[in-house]
C-alpha cells in the first residue's frame, strides 16, 4: 500500500513540473518558425510579450500595437506590394496616381502654383495689348481699389484690353466731391479709356486796363490823345529821354488764388515816324500794393517788375502795334480777392529802354491765376 502511494506521489510531482515550466522559443530557422520568433519576446522581467509587441527579426526594436477598444475586432487590409506606411509628422514625396473615388477632405493651406488653366476654363485669361491675364473660375470678381475704386463680375468668358503702355486710371490723393469725365478713345474698334490729363483746379485769366483809366504819377506822360490810322484807339505818349509814370486802380477778381501774383504787358503803338531798330529795346516796370476794408489809401507798393520787348530785325513802322513780353512774377503787397489794387507803371527810359522815341501806351493786361469756385460762391 506503502508503494502505491509513494507512486502516485511521484507521478504529481513529475505532472505539476512540467506544467509550470513554459516551453522555449521555437529554433530559428527556415519555415513557420521565424514567424513565430518574429512574434514573440520576452523583457528583461522575463513575461511573455505577445500580447503587446511584434519584433523584427532583424533589429532588437519593436513595434507596440495600441487597440482596438476591448471586445472588438477590426480587420486591417495590407497592400500586397513594399512601400513605407505614412506617419504623423512625416515628410514624404508621393508618386504614382492616386484615384479618388470619392472623398471628403479638409486641406490646408497650400503653396499652389497660381499659373496655368483654372477648372471649368478652356483656356487661360491674357492680356493682348498689356497688364496681366488672370486664370480664375466663372463668376469671380476683379476690383481696381483707390480714389477710383471699381468692381465688376466675371461670370462667362470675358476679354479686357488694355493699353500697351501708361497709367489707365491714376489717384494722385486728392479728394473728388463733384462729379468727373473719363476721356474715352476709339481707334482701329477698339474702345479704350486714356488719361484726360491733369485735374484742373485753376484757370489763366486776363484783365485789360485801357491807359484812359490811369491817373498821373509823379512825373506824367502826355495827357490822353486819339491815335489813328483809319481806326482810332486813345493813347498816352511816354518820353524816350527820362522815366514817366501813371497809377491805376482796378478790384482784384473773387476767384484770385489766395496768395497770389500777378503778371503784366504793355500794349502800346510806335507813333514817331522813327520806328524801333532791330535790337532797340522797349520797357516799363509795374509794382502794386493792395487795400481792404479799413486799409488806408497810401500803401506800400511792393517790388517793381519790368516787362520788355527787344526788337528782332526792322518789321516796325509807324502806327504798328507793340505789346511787350509777359513779364516775371509781380507781388502785390497784401494782394487779395475782393480788394483794390493800386498799381504804378512806370516807362524805364534812363534804363533799360534803349528806343529814345515817345511811345504810346494804349493799355495794359493783367494775368493771374483763378481759382475754380462752385455755384456756392456766387
């Protein structure tokens, strides 16, 4: 009985020993077992890793698989050709041709190439005659921003032609309260827009004094005369010999630019039977101040400016008409819209003026610059 049981002791033992020791990795080698070597390891702990990682058989690294949620299963297709799997963060060169069947995607921004043709366009949109072509999808806008802003729709297929040279619209940064005019052109059929040129904000305008308006100066020429040759005109002959003088009184027109100057020219005619000889020189000078309410009369002329003609050749005889040169700048002393200026000419015969004849000034003729005034001036 001793023996009976000392038997059956031996073969548990035995039976719980080879229980608990766990069988080794299957041999490397040819066949199914390097996949099993491939697939299983164990850390330095010594506990089976199967259940959480796939080793190479060629490397000690190890890749770790995460997932899926507990209780399910999910079938994972490989594709049956070598390639490398993508990964976050990743930087890669795709080849060959991807198909989408169908697909929704969310895409970044991306550094696309904006040349070439657009979808839904045959063909690109270019210039012929300049600017630049612009490749986009129907029913897209173009805007021309600044003092001239415009937008209009490209909704089929449009052909713009621009000039091969200059500026079609320019701002030049002032502000346009009123209405304004395009210059338009036509040439050859085709319709372009071009530049009118500059705004115009002023004017050149002229004032003509006759010399019957003028008092005597300090040193007068002679008293008014008809001068006539089939017609007549008044005139007043100044010396060849010494300086003469008259004084004028006109009102500054309203629409004289603030802060402005005058110019003037003499407009006479050669009353002596010697007329001025090719080079002869005639001129007078012209200085002004002005007067506003409760300025007194006796003002203070500013700087004299002279206004000349020198003869070229001999094309003058007696009863021509001379009108001198425009002269430079003139400032008026405290010259302004609406005030009356008083203004002293004087015939510069010790000086500057070389015909030692009399001659006659019919009148004289303003310029100045005027500003353009609305209706809310009037």
């Amino acid at each position: 009985m001793k023996k009976i049981l000392l038997a059956i002791a031996v073969i548990l033992i035995l039976a719980v020993t080879a229980w608990a020791i766990p069988p080794s990795p299957p041999s490397s080698g040819s066949g199914s077992g390097d996949m099993a070597k491939a697939t299983y390891d164990t850390d330095s702990d010594g506990a089976a890793d199967l259940a959480n990682y796939m080793k190479s058989v060629a490397t000690t690294g190890k890749i770790s698989i995460t997932g899926p949620a507990a209780g399910s299963t999910r079938a994972k297709t490989m594709r049956d050709a070598d390639d490398t799997i993508l990964e976050l963060g990743g930087s890669y060169t795709p080849s060959g041709t991807w198909v989408w069947t169908s697909a929704i995607v969310t895409w970044p921004t991306f550094n696309q190439n904006t040349t070439g043709t657009a979808a839904n366009l045959s063909s690109v949109l270019s210039s012929t005659l300049g600017g630049t072509g612009v490749a986009n999808n129907a029913a897209s806008t173009i805007t021309i921003s600044g003092a001239f802003g415009l937008t209009f729709t490209v909704s089929a297929a449009t052909s713009l032609t621009l000039p091969t040279s200059g500026t079609v619209l320019a701002d030049d940064g002032s502000a346009w309260t009123d209405e304004f005019v395009l210059c338009g052109e036509t040439t050859a059929g085709e319709k372009r827009v071009k530049s009118c040129g500059a705004k115009i904000t002023q004017l050149t305008r002229t004032i003509y004094l006759p010399v019957a308006y003028f008092e005597d100066g300090a040193a007068a020429p002679a008293a008014t005369a008809v001068t006539a040759s089939t017609r007549k005109i008044k005139t007043r002959a100044f010396d060849g010999a010494s300086n003469e003088n008259l004084e004028v009184s006109f009102t500054a027109p309203m629409d004289f630019k603030a802060s402005g100057t005058i110019k003037f020219r003499v407009i006479g005619y050669v009353t002596a039977a010697t007329a001025p000889a090719d080079t002869e020189v005639v001129a007078f000078s012209l200085a002004g101040c002005s007067n506003g309410n409760s300025d007194a009369l006796g003002c203070t002329a500013g700087t004299a400016v002279t206004s000349s003609l020198t003869v070229a050749g001999s094309g003058y005889a007696q009863n021509d008409r001379l009108a001198t040169d425009w002269s430079a700048a003139v400032t008026v002393t405290d010259l302004a819209a609406g005030e009356t200026v008083q203004a002293i000419l004087i015939r510069l015969a010790d000086s500057t003026d070389t015909y030692v004849q009399d001659f006659a000034v019919a009148g004289i003729e303003i310029k100045y610059i005027a500003d353009i005034k609305t209706e809310a001036s009037y």
